[in-house]
C-alpha cells in the first residue's frame, strides 16, 4: 500500500531564506508527483507535476526534484516571502492510473517578515 | 488554466438530514471526477472515483449509500452526505482530469451539528 510522509510537519523561517520540503513514498511504482500549496480553509493550488520519467521541474522560485527508485521529492522554495505561508502537499499517483492520489499529510510553512 | 468549482462553499446542516454538494467543470469535460475528504491535521483521502454515466468506484472503507455520487453530465458531479452525523464534518474537495493534469476545486466546509 503507497505511504506518503513529509517531513517536516512544520516550519518556521525568517523572509529571504531558501527552504527545502521533503516528500517520500513507499512504493516506487507511480504515473506522476505534484506539489500543492493549500491556504486555510482553502482548495489546492497545483505548484509542480513531475512525471515519472522526469527528474524535476521548475516554475519561478519553485524546482521540485523526483528520485523515483528511492522514493523521494524536494520542493525548494528560494527567496521565500510571506506570502509563501501555507501548508505544502505532496501527493502520488499509483502507477497505470491518473488521479488517485495519495497524498501526504503536508508541511506546514510560515515565512516571518 | 482548466477552472472546477464547488458549490456551496460552506454548509451547516442538521444531524439526520441530507446535503449536496455540486462539482462542476467550468471549460473543460471532465469524464473522470474525483471526490476527496480531509480532516483536520489529516491527509486529503480520496473517497471515489466519479465517472459519467456509470457508478462510481468507491475506496475501502467509504459507505456508498452514505455518501452517493452521481456523475450526469460531462461536467457535473455531485456528492450527496445522506443522514448526516458530526463525524461527517469535514471538508471535501472534487477534482477534475484534464490532459495531464488534475484540477481541484475549492472545496466544501460540512459542519453537521
């Protein structure tokens, strides 16, 4: 059964710094990764999808990584601001399928001015 | 990009008493729909998979004649919590496929009292 585990649950860091979340599942069989940011109370807002045969992608100060045989992913924020604040969710989609993802429980960030 | 909306944003309902809510893909067909649940401090857990004009395929461990889902139209489905209780509250997110990629909605907050 696929497991997704973020490390770590939250965090705090002052604006400007760069920041790096981390994203593991258990089974290396999987059609895509994406990140998501989630505001309070809040839908899903897509940062980065990485298929599987990728490494990683990047879109402004984002760039997530995929190590597909070891089971991991890291979303780097640079230059973070406040309005990075939100919790971030990595979630897998089983492989052969789309949209059945599973998703971790997410990191939640706060970026101090 | 791709738009899927949710309506109502925010319901309180009764305990025992039934509520809808609607998914809809504003500029795009959506064969496949997706329908998530996420508890506080918890991972989004997909509940079912929504397919028009067919049933839909619910996840172990999910009541389909608690939670019904009808997918009528390409670009519609709905979910309705049948004699709801509190442990229904909840939030609960649709999402959509579009080529490669998934869109969420933005959610529905379920406050059964």
């Amino acid at each position: 059964k696929q497991e997704v585990t973020q490390i770590p649950a939250a965090l705090s860091v002052p604006e400007g710094e760069n920041l790096v979340l981390n994203c593991s599942f258990t089974d290396s069989a999987i059609y895509n990764l994406q990140w998501f940011r989630q505001d309070p109370g809040k839908g899903l807002t897509s940062l980065l999808l990485i298929q599987s045969s990728q490494r990683e992608q990047t879109s402004g100060r984002l760039n997530a990584s995929l190590d597909k045989s070891s089971g991991r992913s890291t979303l780097y924020i640079a230059a973070s601001q406040p309005g990075d604040s939100a919790t971030y969710l990595c979630a897998v989609s089983p492989g052969g399928s789309q949209g059945n993802l599973i998703f971790g429980k997410g990191t939640k960030l706060s970026v101090k001015p | 990009g791709a738009v899927v909306s949710q309506h109502p944003s925010r319901v309180i309902c009764k305990s025992g008493t039934s509520v809808k809510i609607e998914c809809r893909s504003l500029d795009f067909q959506a064969t496949t729909m997706f329908w998530y649940r996420q508890f506080p401090k918890k991972s989004l857990m997909l509940m079912a998979t929504s397919n028009e004009g067919s049933k839909a395929t619910y996840e172990q461990g999910v009541e389909k004649d608690k939670f019904l889902i009808n997918h009528a139209s390409l670009t519609l489905s709905t979910l309705t919590v049948t004699s709801a209780h509190p442990e229904d509250s909840s939030f609960y997110i649709c999402s959509a496929i579009t080529g490669y990629e998934q869109y969420f909605g933005p959610g529905t907050r379920l406050t059964v009292t």
